[in-house]
C-alpha cells in the first residue's frame, strides 16, 4: 500500500423503512396461532354441543330399557307385594349405572279395561315408594285404542328422568337453553300367567 493512498472504509447501509415492512408482512410463524385462536371457541361450542347430544341419547335409551324390563318383570307375576315391587323397581338404579338414579322414578300400575274400554288404576307403585296414581283413576299416559280390549288389563310401566347435562351451566348468557332435559317413556304388556296382576297392599 502506497503511503499516499487513502483507505476507504465500506460501513453497512441501513435497511429501508419499506423492505423491513415487507419482511414482516412475509413472515407467517404466527398465522397457524392467530387462527387457532379465532377457531378455538367454535371447537368449543361443537365439543359441548355433541357431549349433550350423546348423553341425552344415551339417558334416553336406558330410561326406555328401564320401563320395559320393568313391565316384562311385573307381568311375570300374580299376586305381588310392595317389596316384591320395590326389588323390580331397583333394576332400574342398575340399568341406569354409571350414572346416577338420584333424578329417576319409575311406576309400575296394573289398568283394567271395562265393558267399553275405558281404563282405570287397579293399583300403582312408585320407586319413589307409595301408590303413584289413584286407585279407579284413568291412567295419565295415553293408549292406544288397539290396547283398550274391554274386559282385559295390561301392566303399564313408566320411567321418568331428570337429565342434567355435564356443561348444562356453561355459556347459558349467550346461548339460551334449559338447564335439565326431562325423559320419559312408558311400556305396557299383557299378564303371562293370569288376568289381572293384583297387588293387595299397593
């Protein structure tokens, strides 16, 4: 190097303002966050919604298992007892498990058909202990005609259900529903071994 010669330092030129922007526009590492975000609540609400759906039928099903094992037991019998009632009641606690029968009563009757058809209450039995319906009431379930046989009976079974969904408390401000969903369904079935099941003490 010449002594005379002037060294040139080269210094870095700073980066423009517009090419910066233009790196963190193209930098997507947060795009796969941002909309996880954005589809978290909807996931959510789906997730919910299906373990609602799910229970309910489920619950749904075993509240009509329990009335048709129920009317199957009594209508298998002649002259029962309150507590041969109350240990074919307690299968419905079994059909019912995991879950709990705290919410679940389920009635069992005997209903005489007269001359024309018209049903009346022989006796009824409820799991929650006692009679259920009055005695030479008409039944509060609707029959169908081709069961109305003047002069003949049937054993009417009935499970009922206070079901409670797991999340029924969640979301409720912005989506407006009950907080329990009642089930119900009945099962009726004509006497095996006699007329008229009776049940002296009911």
């Amino acid at each position: 190097m010449n002594p005379g010669t002037k060294t040139r330092r080269h210094f870095p030129q700073p980066r423009c303002f517009l090419t910066g922007l233009r790196s963190i526009g193209a930098d997507k590492r947060a795009v796969t966050a941002i909309e996880f975000a954005m589809i978290l609540p909807f996931m959510l609400i789906l997730l919910i919604g299906m373990e609602e759906v799910t229970g309910t039928l489920d619950h749904d099903r075993k509240v009509s298992r329990i009335a048709n094992s129920v009317a199957d037991l009594v209508a298998q019998g002649q002259t029962l007892t309150p507590a041969d009632l109350k240990a074919m009641l307690d299968i419905g606690g079994k059909i019912i498990d995991p879950y709990p029968d705290t919410d679940l009563e389920t009635i069992v009757a005997s209903v005489t058909f007269d001359d024309e058809g018209t049903p009346a209450v022989d006796w009824s039995y409820s799991s929650k202990g006692g009679s259920a319906w009055p005695e030479g009431s008409k039944p509060p379930i609707e029959l169908p005609e081709t069961v109305a046989v003047p002069n003949s009976s049937i054993v009417l079974a009935q499970a009922n259900l206070k079901y409670v969904p797991t999340f029924s408390g969640m979301f409720t401000t912005y989506f407006a529903r009950e907080s329990s969903i009642d089930l119900s369904d009945s099962y009726y079935l004509r006497p095996r071994l006699t007329d008229t099941v009776k049940c002296p003490a009911c």
